[in-house]
C-alpha cells in the first residue's frame, strides 16, 4: 500500500468527524483524495507558519505529499473507472512563479491555463464546463455566481469522477420496496436490491462490515452497517483510521445474502469553516506567498462537492475540490439488511487510496409495487438463460470450490511423484550396497521388493485423480 493510501484513510477520517459537528444534513459525501490533492497542491503556494498548518491537517510534510501524488497519480490516471485532474486557473496578467508551475505539474500534472476574471461569469461558466466534462456531467456548478469576481487571480481546481459496474450485480427483478430508519431516526420508504454472493465479510452483535468489490477487483465499496442498540452517531465516535484499519483485516469471504438500498447523494461544502476549525488559518488570513512574484493573496474559499449515486448495475461518483484564490463458504448464507443510516468508503484495492467516503442517512426513496422477493441462490439474472438448475452465482461458488480441490489434487500428485522417486532410489542404494553380496541376496531382495514397489499405486492414484478434476479453471 503507497503512502497515499494511508493519508488519505486518516484524511476520510478527520474531514468526516469534523463535517458531522459542521453538518446537519443527512447524507455527507467527500473524496478524500480530491481533498488531499487539492490541499497537497496549495502546501506548494505557502511557506513558513502557513505550509505547517497544512501539513499538520494532511499529517504529512509537503516533500512527501508530493511524491505520493507524484508515484501515485499515473497509476490513478491508467484505471478506466476512475478519472482524475487538477487544472490551475490564473488570471491573464498575473506573474506567476515557475518554482510553483513546476511543482504542481511535476507531482499532480495541473496545467497552467490563462483566464479573464474581468468576466467573471464567463470565467465560471468556462471553468464549471472543465468541471462537468472531467466528472462526466455528475457536477456542472461547482463554482457558484457569487465565487468568482474581477479581483480573482487564481483557481485551484481538482475534479474526480468514478464509474465502475458490480463484480455481481443484482437483479433487478429482485429490486423492492421497504423501510429504511433515517440518521434521524425517521422511516422512509427505499428501493432495496437483493442478491445472495461470496463476499469479504466481519459482523458481530453491533455492525455487520461488507466489502462490495466492483467488476475489475481494482476497487471496493466498504460498508458499516450498525445494528441492535448501537446507532450511527455512536458508530461514528468508534471509528477512527486505525480502528477501520483492524476492521478490514476481520474480513473472511462469507456468502452474504444482502439486501442494501439504492441510492443517490451529494454534498455542497465550503471546506474553509472545517479547516479554520483544525487551525488551518494563515491561508485565509495571510495568503499565499509562494504563487505570484509580487503579490501576496488570501484564499477566499475551498469549494468541494461530491456526489454518489449506487444502484443494481454498480456505482458512479465524482467529486470536485477548488481553492478560490482571491479573496470460507458457510453451510447458509448470511443475511445483512442494510436498513438504516450506514458508512461508505470507496476505495483503491492496490494503493490504498480513499476515493469516495462518507454516511447514508436517507436514501433517494422510489415507491415499487412489487412483492418482496426473498434472495436466493437460484436467482437468475435478467437476460440470462434458466434452462440449467444452477444459476451464475451458484456456479462461481461451485468453480472456486473446484479449484480448491484442483489445487489440493495437483498437489497429492506430485507427494506421489516424490514417494515414488524416493523409493526407487532407496531401493538402488539398497541394491548397490545390499545386492552385490551371495550369501543372503535372495533375503535382501524380499525385503526391498515393498520398497521397490510402494511408490506404484501411489502414482497410479496420483495420475487418476489429476485425470477426475479438470485441469484448468476454465475448463469448469
């Protein structure tokens, strides 16, 4: 895991924690990692008192945020599901430092773009179209009417969009309505999607943890469900990025069947009430002093939106950060009812790095008719053939079963092969020592015979229970 898998873990943590007590709004939804960048980049535009401040809410220096980013960000940029891009909008006439260009370019590829802020709506019109294309029209108005004007010099903008479709997406014919208990304890109607799946699972009397992997295994949805007597907010005071790290290595593959409601969320927020609150001042304050040759400006404001929308065929998510410079298989399934307000995180299998973060606390609500449809094991999916007993997920279940047995087979075969070997050598050391000698040969060569021989039906075995099993996994 790269170093910017665990800052951004502690980063998910802090922002979230620090947004509840700012926050009275039932879903909040954040990207850590476009947080991180966008903050990483700033810590490049500052020095002295003001980087310090920075560094200690990213608990990192501004030499290795950069090369997180710098090691990180190709291998970001190379999966199909997730885009991400910073751009730095400067105004026309301002003489920006090349140490600054460099740096940023260098470690978060953000390219320099001249602007007229003389036209301010012009100017946000041009910078929100960058905004929607790169989050594929999820976020068209991050930069509001009022957050730009003729005194802007600059804009620091990093934009996220994630896409990706289930491992094992749920049938829609399973699809049905029931209730969901709100972050304030409300009951609402929801559309919950319902299949029965091999999953990474831990659950005790509190809280059920799922690991939803997405089509690709790059990235997973994480999911904190708690239960019985302990509510969210209780929940919420638990959990911390050590804690979710211990939570994480509980998790077993389970077959879960689940029941989990779709949904669609955002979150608009000015990010500056949060980081004056973590003591993060001097840049509103004093401003940067490592951007402009001349000029020293504030930050006006640090813009982040967010939004998640997850249903039967996956998830897609896009976020965008702008600093405003100017101013085992169990014998039954398990069941998980994800029914009441629960944490998310969405995250990157190889390095780490926390994607999306955040709590449901009312799901988009859909009115259904249909009758309640228990999961089961057979379900086939819509389109798919059900002229065999045995549905899709049945037979993923049954190959990994297989496979298992394969391996354990292939290595009974060559135990075999080892005993045989070791037994005929035996033997003829025994021969060239023993058999050389008249008297007595005869008995030595009874008492070698078994030896000679043990190794036979064992082979014999070994080569017919390589032949029983297929030999590839995708012969099954």
């Amino acid at each position: 895991m790269s170093g910017l898998g665990p800052a951004t873990l502690k980063l998910a943590w802090k922002t979230y924690h620090a947004l509840s007590t700012l926050e009275n709004s039932q879903n909040l939804i954040l990207s850590p990692a476009s947080i991180h960048a966008a903050l990483s980049m700033t810590c490049n535009g500052i020095d002295g008192v003001g980087q310090k401040e920075l560094t200690d809410f990213l608990e990192t220096t501004k030499r290795e945020a950069n090369q997180y980013w710098r090691q990180s960000l190709s291998q970001l940029e190379s999966s199909s599901e997730l885009s991400i891009a910073s751009k730095l909008y400067v105004a026309n006439d301002a003489p920006i430092r090349s140490s600054f260009l460099e740096a940023t370019e260098a470690s978060y590829n953000a390219k320099a773009v001249g602007m007229s802020f003389a036209q301010p709506d012009a100017a946000r019109k041009s910078i929100n179209h960058w905004v929607e294309e790169i989050t594929n029209g999820k976020i068209s108005d991050l930069i509001a009417e009022d957050a730009i004007t003729t005194e802007t010099l600059a804009l620091l903008v990093n934009a996220l969009h994630f896409k990706a479709g289930w491992q094992h997406e749920f049938p829609e014919k399973n699809t049905t309505s029931g209730q969901f208990q709100t972050y304030d304890n409300r009951s609402v109607n929801a559309a919950y999607m319902q299949d029965t799946f091999f999953t990474p699972y831990f659950g005790t009397d509190e809280f059920d943890a799922i690991e939803l992997p997405y089509k690709t295994r790059a990235y997973s949805m994480l999911l904190y469900v708690p239960k019985g007597k302990l509510s969210l907010p209780e929940a919420e005071a638990r959990l911390g990025a050590e804690q979710w790290e211990r939570l994480l290595k509980k998790l077993k593959h389970s077959n879960i069947a689940l029941s989990l409601p779709k949904f669609s969320a955002s979150s608009s927020l000015d990010l500056k009430s949060l980081l004056v609150n973590q003591d993060v001042t001097t840049i509103f304050r004093n401003g940067l002093n490592k951007v402009f040759e001349e000029e020293v400006v504030p930050i006006g404001k640090v813009l982040h939106r967010a939004e998640l929308e997850v249903n039967e065929r996956g998830a897609e998510a896009a976020a965008a950060t702008a600093a405003i410079v100017a101013a085992g298989i169990p014998p039954t399934p398990i069941q998980v009812d994800v029914d009441r307000a629960f944490l998310f995180m969405i995250r990157d299998n190889k390095s780490g790095v926390i994607v999306m973060n955040g709590r449901i606390g009312e799901p988009s609500t859909m009115d259904s008719n249909k009758t309640k449809i228990t999961p089961s094991k057979n379900t086939t999916a819509p389109g798919e053939s059900n002229n065999s007993s045995i549905s899709k997920d049945e037979r993923e279940k049954l190959a990994i079963a297989l496979d298992l047995v394969i391996r354990k087979r292939r290595t009974m075969f060559w135990g075999y092969m080892v005993a045989l070997v070791t037994a005929i050598l035996g033997a003829l050391v025994a021969v060239v020592i023993y058999g050389t000698a008249e008297e007595g040969a005869f008995i030595n060569w009874v008492l070698l015979l078994p030896f000679l021989f043990a190794g036979v039906p064992l082979f014999l075995f070994g080569r017919w229970s390589r032949k029983l099993m297929p030999r590839r996994f995708e012969d099954l």
